[in-house]
C-alpha cells in the first residue's frame, strides 16, 4: 500500500496548547534523580530515613561538580545560559543514555532558529513507495512524525491490519495501541510496545514543544488511557532502531519477528521499518503462507483484527 496522510486537522488541534518546556525539564531531571541512590554513585549514606526517592539534589550538585542553587535552578526549569559544558556533567552525574542526554539537550538549550513541524503531511518519495512493494514476503512501513503510518506494503498490511480501512488521524502508532483493543491481543509484548511508543513520544516532545497536533495527540491519549497517563508520567525517553516483537495473529498464530529501523538521510523524521522473521523458523513459513495469499490475507487479516 502506498497510501500518504493527507493534510488533515487532528480533532483537538486548534485548541491544543504548546507542551510547557520548563515544567518538561524540570518532571525530567527531578525523574532522573530519583532513580539514583548514593550507593549507586559512590556517595556515603548518612541517616536510615531520607525525605526524598533517589539523589537529594545536594548530592547531585556534588557529583556533577555545580553549585546547589546553580543545580537547583535548573531544575526549576531555568535553564537559560546553562552551558553544554555543565549539561554534560549533569548528563554524566545522572548517568544518562545518549538519548536522555539529547533529550536533555534540547529542553535545557532549544534551538532558536528550530522552526514548528509543519501541519502538512510527510511527502512520500515515489522510489520509497516502490522500495516498500519490493519486499514481498517482509513486511515494511513508513513512520513519520508522532508515530503516523506514512505508506506500507501487502505484508504490512496482512501483518498488522489493512490501515487503510483507518480513518486518516488514526493511522498512528500510538492511538493505535493505546485506543484499539486488537493492538493490545496483537502485540504479546504489549507493555514494551506501549513504553517504546511513549518513549519517541516524549523524545520528539523535546524536539518540538510548539507542535500542536503532537501536544493535541498526548493531550487525548492522557483523557482516553489511564495506560498511556501512567507511562507518560515517567517521563522516560529512548530511541529504538531494532529489536525482536512477538505477535499473535489472528490467522497465524504467533509471530518471533525482528525489527530494523532506518532514516532516509533526506528526511530525519521518517523511517523505514522492517520486519524478518529467523531463516527456517516457524515465523518465517507463517509470513511465507502469509505473501502465498497475498490480498486475501490483507482483506482475512483486516476483518479478523476487527473488535
């Protein structure tokens, strides 16, 4: 299928409100912080009873090598003038992943001249299209901005579900998990999908505090899923560009499938992902029988991913 999102007003839109970027790297570090406790770092444990979860923020001061106000004050969501010197020994003291570091980055020291995410849909070069036909016993996606499914292939489609029988805004990852019933039975390893979703969520929410259908997008997964409420709350980031899925599905049975992800190096906010199962495995023969029945496994899969 090389079907593109539309330019298209996610319902809520106009109404949504920039995420507030102060308060985001406030939640992040106080989060980072608590994860931490003194023996983890090498420092002493002075008193049995200490009045916070993790680090005290004196202790974190310490080891990133700042002063307490200093500290302090960026943790209050003042990170105006801080320099990348300090953020790396913030980042270090924390121990932070590199992704958390990004994210870190980019909430303490947003780039001025970063323009909104525009509201017109992703272009989808037509050889990207034809690329996504090519594999035809892998199925392959094109992910865009917010987690929306941009384009995808039959295998695709018979895997997950025909997404063109979705409504245009609803062609999305994370409304996908965490609103329609059939992702959850689909997806084994539920939980992890649903963490990796929130994770890129909050990682572009760095990267784009102004981008109203984003805030729009996490403004209704917080009304509609105490879930994705509970997972936004830890304020956990990450990116993942590969891994192992197991699903179970409604033809098939279940599914051991690896997952690679890849930027084209034109367009940063897109990516291809790929789905293979091991050479000779039952998964494989599965996706085997899958392509044998091409369209007839899209239009059988649709209808039994339906609630």
């Amino acid at each position: 299928m090389d079907e593109q999102l539309d330019p298209v007003q996610t319902p809520g839109v106009q109404a949504a409100q920039a995420l507030d970027r102060r308060a985001e790297l406030s939640e992040f570090l106080r989060t980072r912080r608590a994860r931490l406790q003194p023996e983890d770092v090498g420092l002493p444990v002075f008193g049995r009873h200490r009045r916070v979860p993790g680090l005290r923020r004196e202790e974190l001061a310490q080891l990133a090598g700042v002063s307490v106000a200093y500290y302090t004050r960026l943790e209050q969501g003042n990170g105006r003038n801080v320099s990348a010197e300090v953020l790396d020994a913030i980042a270090r003291a924390l121990r932070l992943t590199d992704a958390e570091h990004a994210h870190l980055t980019h909430l303490a020291k947003p780039k001025a001249h970063k323009k909104k995410p525009s509201a017109r849909s992703q272009h989808v070069r037509a050889s990207l299209r034809q690329l996504l036909d090519s594999f035809d016993s892998v199925p392959a996606y094109l992910s865009g901005r917010r987690g929306e499914v941009l384009a995808w292939n039959t295998m695709a489609a018979a895997v997950f579900g025909d997404w063109g029988q979705l409504p245009q805004q609803e062609r999305n990852w994370a409304r996908m998990i965490f609103l329609r019933p059939e992702y959850h039975d689909l997806f084994l390893d539920w939980e992890q999908k649903a963490i990796d979703i929130v994770c890129q969520l909050r990682y572009e929410a760095g990267c784009h505090p102004d981008d109203p259908r984003l805030s729009a997008l996490v403004g209704e997964l917080s009304v509609k899923s105490e879930e994705f409420r509970r997972l936004w709350a830890t304020h956990d980031v990450k990116e993942k560009s590969h891994g192992l899925k197991h699903l179970r599905h409604p033809l098939v049975g279940d599914l051991a499938l690896q997952f690679e992800s890849f930027r084209p190096p034109d367009d940063s906010e897109m990516a291809l992902v790929t789905y293979h199962a091991e050479s000779g495995s039952a998964s494989a023969e599965a996706l085997r029988l899958l392509a044998s029945w091409g369209a007839d496994a899209t239009r059988a899969g649709s209808t039994a991913h339906r609630p």
